[in-house]
C-alpha cells in the first residue's frame, strides 16, 4: 500500500519550487465599474530566509494600487516552464495577504536573489512586499495535489 507523503517533505518541495522559480504570477482584485475582476500580473519574486515570498512593486502599477485597495492575493509559482506536458509538472498556488515591509533582511534577501532589481530598487516609487501564505495548493504532477496551511511553509529562521 502507498504511504502518503510525509508534510514536511511536501512543504521541502513547495519551498524547493518557490526558490527555483525565477518568475511568479500575482493575482489581486481589480476594479471597474463598481464590479471586480481578477487582475494577473508578471512578478519576480525572492524567497526570505522564513520561506516567505518577496515582491519588489512600483507603485505605479495596477497591481500595486490593487493591493493597497485589497491586500488578499495569489501567488502561482510555475515549475513546468521547460516540460513538453505541463500538467504533469510541479506548481503552487499560495493563497495569502501582502504587506510593504520596510525589514533591512528583506530587502538584502531580494536583492541577493535578483541583483539586477538594484537599479530600480531605490527609487521612490518601489516598495519591498512580503506574502504571508494562509494556504498553498500544490500540484506535484498529474494526481499528486495536496493542499497545506500557509504556516507549515513557514521556516524559523
């Protein structure tokens, strides 16, 4: 008889993926016309030492003000970039909420992880985001879904 996964191995492999991933989808709600709309975005994340996601935001941009307006987010970190079958690759959709943070660990974490964001970092349009995970979805391959509250994600540091 199969053994189901270990959670902690799980969470391994969802932290792995996050940190592999050079790219990540962040979905914030919009608004038109007094109705809302899911908004998704390119975002380029770094991993903190906790395991919590990194954004580096203009806040010029829609997806910025969408969260200041509504800081519940997702956040879809894609491992089947190179696969001739994508559906049967890793991904994690982290369900969560997103806040500036102005942490010196933080944003040596993100500029670590994407040196070239040095050039942008210190104007004064971009903020440094942090998203705490409530809950992540993570699709392992084909039939292989588990889902994990966002504290087991979580590393003390």
């Amino acid at each position: 008889m199969m053994q189901a996964p270990a959670e902690n191995s799980l969470a391994d492999e969802i932290r792995q993926l996050m940190r592999a991933s050079r790219r990540a989808a962040l979905g914030s709600l919009t608004e038109r016309d007094g109705l809302s709309f899911p908004f998704v975005s390119l975002v380029i994340p770094a991993i903190a030492a906790d395991a919590v996601p990194l954004l580096l935001i203009s806040d010029l941009a829609d997806h910025s003000k969408n969260l200041r307006r509504q800081p519940q987010a997702s956040l879809l970190f894609d491992g089947t970039l190179d696969l001739a079958e994508p559906l049967t690759g890793p991904r994690v959709s982290l369900l969560g909420d997103v806040a500036i943070t102005t942490d010196a660990d933080d944003r040596a974490a993100y500029l670590a992880q994407n040196p070239s964001a040095e050039l942008y970092a210190g104007f004064g349009d971009f903020s440094f985001y942090r998203f705490t995970v409530r809950e992540a979805l993570f699709v392992a391959g084909f039939g292989r879904i588990h889902r994990l509250a966002g504290t087991e994600l979580h590393q003390p540091v």
